[in-house]
C-alpha cells in the first residue's frame, strides 16, 4: 500500500547535503542538471530541452509535495532530487497490509561519483522509518545503470524481482527492483 507522503514542511540534513522541498526559485539549477542528455534518460525520461518544460516540472514537484531537492551545503546548489514515488503494481499480497513508497532519484552529471546520492538516499531511508513509520522502500533501475544499482546496495537495499521499465522516452528496458524492508534495514543499524 503506498504511504501517505508530504515532504513540504521537512528539512533532512547530511554532512555535504540538505533535502528539503522545492521551491520556484530552484528553476535554473533544476533546468541546469536536466537538460544535460544522458542524465534523464538514466532515469527512464528525456532531458529537459527547454526552461518551460523544467518549470513545468518544478512546479508539479512544488504542488504534488513528494520530491525533495538534493542542495549542495557549500554552495547551496541545486543538484539533484529524490522522490517518493507511488507503487508499481506487482507486490505480492502480503505488501498489501505494509506501507511504503518507491524511491526515485537523479543526480547533476557534474557530481557523480562521489558519493553523494548514496548520502542522499541513506538519509531518506532514515526519515522513512524512523520519522514517517514505513514498512518498505523499494527502487528500480536499469541493467545497464550500474551506478544506480551500486546507490541503493550501498544503502541495503536488495534484489527483489526483475522488470520491464517502459520508458516515457518510448523504449522498454530490462531492470531490476529492489527492496528495503525496515527490519532488515534496523538489524543492518544496530
């Protein structure tokens, strides 16, 4: 079952990062990182090709209050996101009484590589079942997104089923979905 979401009002902190929701004035470092070709197709969308369409993004991310910006402490940058998607279908039954969501994310090309969407992710984890009482997270990637996968089996998560992602870019992809449960993510913190 897909758990409530509201990230408007929280402010999540790591050491280099802050998580918080988007805001209008976040418009040109969002269209900066999405319209760089390669960094939305890892993602299963095409890159941004004009200011418009990001703003039109940004503002569904401001209304919908599930998507946190990724900003850089030191220069306060915008340089990714993280949502809370909804489900995919598929979970077998005994998912249907447990609460979750799927995590999302994109990162700035200019900032792969250093570790930074595994901090990102790690700390949204921790919101989620410490702060918002989740039972599970699960996430996606594409076989040949080995840099996604590396993101979530750093923060647990593991192998769940294989799938098939139809893009919105018109193609369909092999991948895998993953899953975190909180107990198994309590017994790896403790």
């Amino acid at each position: 079952m897909n758990a409530d979401v509201d990230i408007s009002t929280a402010v999540l902190e790591t050491p280099r990062l802050i998580l918080r929701a988007w805001e209008p004035g976040d418009l040109a470092d969002f269209y900066e990182y999405c319209s760089v070709e390669g960094v939305g197709e890892a993602a299963g969308w095409t890159h941004h090709k004009n200011v418009d369409e990001s703003r039109r993004i940004l503002e569904i991310f401001i209304a919908e209050r599930k998507t946190f910006a990724i900003v850089l402490k030191e220069s306060g940058k915008v340089i990714g996101s993280l949502g809370l998607e909804e489900l995919r279908k598929g979970y077998p039954p005994e998912f249907d009484r447990l609460r979750g969501r799927e995590i999302g994310y994109v990162l700035s090309r200019d900032y792969w590589g250093r570790g930074l969407m595994p901090e990102a992710v790690a700390r949204v984890v921790l919101y989620c079942f410490e702060d918002e009482n989740y039972d599970f997270l699960s996430s996606g990637h594409f076989d040949w997104n080995v840099r996604s996968r590396r993101v979530l089996e750093k923060v647990g998560f593991r192998p769940f089923k294989e799938m098939e992602y139809r893009t919105r870019y018109g193609t369909t992809e092999h991948g895998q979905q993953l899953l975190l449960t909180r107990e198994d993510w309590l017994r790896s913190n403790n």
